[in-house]
C-alpha cells in the first residue's frame, strides 16, 4: 500500500490531502471523501464569492448571529480575539465588508488535519493553497518538507521548512500583488511581500501571517515577539529575515 494524494479545486484555491499511513485503498478514499466534503461545507458556509453563503448573508443582514450555525459562531469568535492579539490589524472588516478568509482557510485545514488523527491517520499532509499543515513522515524516518515560494522568482524558493507536527501558513503578493489591507490607513499595505507563520495551529499561523503584512514593515519587529511561532519574511526591497527557531530542512 502506498497512500493517497489526491487535489480538487475547493474554496477559491487548490486543496491537496495526502496519506502516507499503509492502509487499504477503500479506506484510503473515504478519508479523503470525508475530509474534501468537510472543505466543500466550509465553503458552503463561509465563501464571501456565494450569495448563499452564511457569511454573505449575514454581512448583507438578512440574517443575524443567532441565525447562523456554531461553527461560523465559533469562527467569528476566534477573530474577534484575533482582532485583540494582533492589536486591531487582523480586522473582518478591512475590505470593507465581513470577511474573516485570514483565519478560516487555516483553520478548516486544522481542523481536517484534527479529523484526521481521530481516525488514526498519523502521517499526512494538507496543503490549501501554500497553507500546510503535516503530521508524522512522508515516509518511515523522513519528516515532511514544505517549500516557501520565492516572492520574486516563481520557480525558487525561499526557504525549505520541515516537522513532523507541524502549521506553516504564507501570506504573500505572489498572485494577487499588494492586496492585505492595513485597516488603519484603508489602503493595501505596501512594506512586506511575503510572510510565512510556522507553528501548533495553522488557522492561528494563517491569521498571524496576514496580520504581520498588514503591518508593513513593522510587522517584522511584531513577528519577533510571537510566542510558540516561528516566522520568515521577505521584504518589497528584497530583505530577508527569519527567527533563529524556523525549523529549516537540512542541504
């Protein structure tokens, strides 16, 4: 038995969930049906591109708080504390409308990696777009590898960071440019091109990353000061910097 890899198109980006544990193939699938139905229900629910979608509705008011399920409930909680961690710079509303995609992206990924472990999946690894979280070995002895694009060269990287448990989160402009918005100026902040979050919780990871970018420069002196996560981040004018605790692979 060799595991699973499979990707699909869920949540505005491409998800990939990947098995390493030896199990029978019929297994194999329905772990993987399992956790891209779990994807398929978060977008469901929080997708800001679905008119239908709980969050849509709740920021055109046609629906209320007490109108909506725990789980967008429990979401919109654990921004608003965000909010206070990050001094204000981690905002539902930056854009201008609510929307909490900083932090849910991370934590359905966490919470899918959660869903995995309870069922005795101890080795794998779930990417959603550069947000990855891994557990245990691609293979017996060898922890996973998560490469960081290069925010300049899109056929390098910049850094390579391996673990066995592990978050890594990237909020960058590798895409989309400069579009995190610094909630205090109104305007797209213009100081960090990339910042990767590596730590226990990616939906955290996720939050504190596009926080930091939002910050602009200053963001790096913030980076410095988190507790329990690691951080990398490249500069508009090319600086790189990373903590001395960024769990980078070897040559």
């Amino acid at each position: 038995m060799t595991g699973l890899h499979r990707v699909e198109q869920v949540m505005g980006t491409a998800i990939s969930v990947q098995i390493a544990d030896p199990l029978p193939q019929p297994d194999l699938e329905r772990l993987a049906d399992e956790a891209f139905a779990w994807f398929h229900e978060i977008d469901r629910r929080f997708s800001t591109y679905r008119d239908d979608s709980e969050i849509t509705r709740l920021d055109r008011r046609e629906c209320s708080l007490a109108d909506c399920s725990p789980i967008v409930c429990d979401v919109l909680d654990a921004c608003t504390a965000l909010a206070t961690a990050t001094n204000g710079f981690f905002d539902l509303h930056a854009t201008g409308r609510l929307d909490p995609s900083g932090y849910v992206k991370g934590w359905a990924v966490e919470r899918a990696s959660d869903r995995l472990v309870a069922a005795g999946v101890v080795n794998h690894c779930i990417n959603a777009g550069g947000d990855v979280r891994v557990r245990g070995h691609e293979v017996p002895g060898v922890p996973w590898r998560i490469g960081i694009r290069h925010p300049f060269e899109a056929d390098k990287l910049a850094w390579v960071v391996t673990g066995t448990d592990l978050g890594v989160a990237t909020s960058g402009t590798y895409e989309r440019g400069f579009h995190v918005v610094d909630p205090r100026r109104g305007q797209a902040a213009q100081g960090l091109c990339s910042v990767t979050v590596a730590g226990p919780d990616l939906g955290l990871a996720d939050a504190y990353a596009t926080a930091a970018v939002a910050m602009g420069l200053p963001g790096l002196n913030w980076l410095a000061a988190l507790r329990g996560y690691e951080a990398a981040a490249v500069t508009a004018a090319g600086v790189a910097y990373r903590s001395e605790g960024l769990p980078l692979a070897g040559p």
